[in-house]
C-alpha cells in the first residue's frame, strides 16, 4: 500500500526552507522577549510589594 499524495512529505526548495527557517528564528525572538518581559515584570513587582523599607535595612 503506498500514501495518497497528500499525505506524501514533499522536497522543500531553499528558498521555502529560507523562509521557514526566518519564521522560525522570529517566533523564537518574540518568545524569547516575552519570557524576559515576563520575568522582570515579576522582579519589578516583587521589589514594589516589599517596599522601600527594602533599601533601609541594616546589612
């Protein structure tokens, strides 16, 4: 029994693995960039709910 050929995995031309390679690398960014987002949102956060009393403690 062979595949229909829909379900058949075709030959990618450079260009389309250029390409595919470019969306690729800009989802990573983006993903990159919100990770970042998101964890100095919670350390800017972290340090405005303890306070300035933080800053005048004795060491």
């Amino acid at each position: 029994m062979s595949a229909p050929d829909e379900l058949r995995p075709t030959a990618e031309t450079p260009e389309q693995a250029a390409a595919r390679a470019r969306v690729r690398r800009r989802r990573s960014i983006a993903l990159a960039l919100a990770l970042a987002l998101f964890a100095i949102t919670f350390y800017v956060l972290t340090i405005v709910k303890m306070g300035p009393a933080l800053f005048d403690r004795a060491i």
